[in-house]
C-alpha cells in the first residue's frame, strides 16, 4: 500500500470516531450559511420596502369615463411617506453596489491579516447597523439614505472573502466542497425569505409598517453577530471546544501548515 493510500485510509478512519453533529466544521458551516441569509436578506428588503416607502405617481393609471368625463378613476394605492421619483428609487437601489464593489479585492487581503471571523463578523456587523438606521437616514433625506447604502455595501463587501480565508484553514480537501456548498446557500436562502416576509410586514401596522423590516431584519443580525461570535473561531487551533480526533482530522487533511493568510478572492456574481 502507498504512502498516499495509507494516510487516506486513516483519515477516513479518523472522520469516523469525530462526532457529526457537533462538529466545528460543521458548526461553523451553519452559522456562515445563517450569516450570509441575514446579509442578502438585509440587501434586498429595501426592494420590498421602497414599493410601500414611495407615492407612485409616475405609475399612476388614470382613467376618465368617456361618457361622463366628471368621472375620473385613480388606481394608485395607498401613498407612501416619500415622493421619490423612478429615477431617485433607481440611485438609492444601486448605490449599495458602489461600495460592494470597493471592498471586494481588500477583503482578502484583510482576512489573511485579521482573521475571516473577525472581519466576517464585522461585515455583518456594519450591514445590520446600517439596516437598523435606514428608516432614520430616508427620513433625513434621500442624499442620507444613499450614503448609509453605500457604507452597507462597503461591510458587505468583505463577507464573502472572510469565508473564503476561514474555509482556508477549516475544510478539508474531500470536504471542501459540501462545507462551501452549505455556507454560500444562504445568499439564496436569504433572498427567497426575505421579499416575501418584507412585503407582509409592509402591509402591516408593526412598528409602522415599513420600518419593521429594517427593526426585524438588524435584529436577528445582532442576534446572529453574538453567536457567531461565541461558536466560532479562525483556526481549529485556536477553537477550545473542538474534539482532538477532529483538530487532528482536519490538520493532517489540510497539511498541518499554519498559513497566515488567503490571497484567492472570488468576486461573488451579487
């Protein structure tokens, strides 16, 4: 038997003894794919929200009764607080993208310096901020709204380059792909929940109705940023519950090198 195949079979053999369902690894893939739900879920609730936030007076279908022209229909809705025009609604949408697209390449570089748990975490930590204010900064001004959208994409845009430079040093080669392949679902995830519990909670009275989508969602990104916190670390060395059969795993998986940094950044596709 080869060298290779020997060390293959007592990897297997140590994946074995490791306790599946409180794996690290495994841990650490639920929590990124919840934390990626909370950061697209926080992106596109302003899509949702800006349908109940605005007066659509540019989509107004009027209708006058031919045979009685005093009679006149209106089949625009209920007003929203704000009267933005298509192409304010437009500028406000896509000035997130500005600064997503900033810190994209330099968020690579900071989770080989930092840590992808620090600067993951601090990314959700900064959209779920600015979430949170973003009924306070429409209200001050539409100028106000697409700074803070720019300084959310800018928090955003580091998120999927610390996942990339925690998966560095936590997935092993055979593995890499289902750990990944969990954690990026929750961009899909994310979406698919959050336009349509945007647009019930718009229709609702709760905390005004609109701003309830920017109060819940920063919430459970709070709620996720303190366990996130707690559950995970950068490096199965430096994680101080983790089973000695799986730090073992893993490090003999990867090579046992302690690299410091992740210099692969993946643009994500948005």
């Amino acid at each position: 038997m080869s060298g290779d195949s020997e060390h293959s079979v007592y990897l297997e053999r140590l994946k074995e003894r490791i306790p599946h369902i409180i794996s690290c690894r495994y841990v650490l893939a639920i929590m990124g794919c919840l934390g990626f739900v909370n950061v697209y879920a926080m992106r596109v609730n302003l899509s949702v929200a800006l349908v109940a936030m605005t007066a659509s007076n540019d989509t107004a279908d009027n209708y006058t009764n031919a045979e009685c022209p005093a009679e006149t229909y209106n089949s625009t809705a209920d007003q929203g607080e704000f009267d933005w025009d298509q192409n304010t609604r437009g500028q406000i949408l896509s000035s997130f993208f500005y600064g997503y697209l900033i810190t994209q390449i330099p968020g690579g570089w900071l989770g080989g310096i930092i840590g992808g748990k620090h600067l993951f975490g601090v990314g959700v930590l900064c959209t779920t901020i600015f979430t949170l204010l973003t009924p306070l900064a429409a209200r001050a001004g539409v100028s106000y709204l697409i700074a803070l959208r720019i300084l959310e994409g800018l928090g955003e845009g580091v998120t999927f380059p610390a996942m990339h430079a925690m998966w560095a040093h936590w997935a092993p080669p055979i593995e890499r792909s289902k750990l990944i392949a969990i954690t990026y679902a929750g961009s899909q995830l994310g979406t698919v929940l959050s336009n349509p519990v945007s647009g019930w909670l718009c229709s609702t009275t709760f905390l005004g109705g609109w701003p309830s989508v920017f109060y819940i969602f920063g919430t459970l990104g709070l709620i996720w940023f303190v366990l996130w916190t707690a559950l995970v670390h950068n490096t199965p060395a430096e994680h101080p519950r983790i089973s000695p059969e799986e730090l073992e795993y893993i490090e003999k998986s990867i090579g046992g090198k302690k690299r410091k940094s992740y210099n692969t950044t993946i643009v994500s596709n948005g």
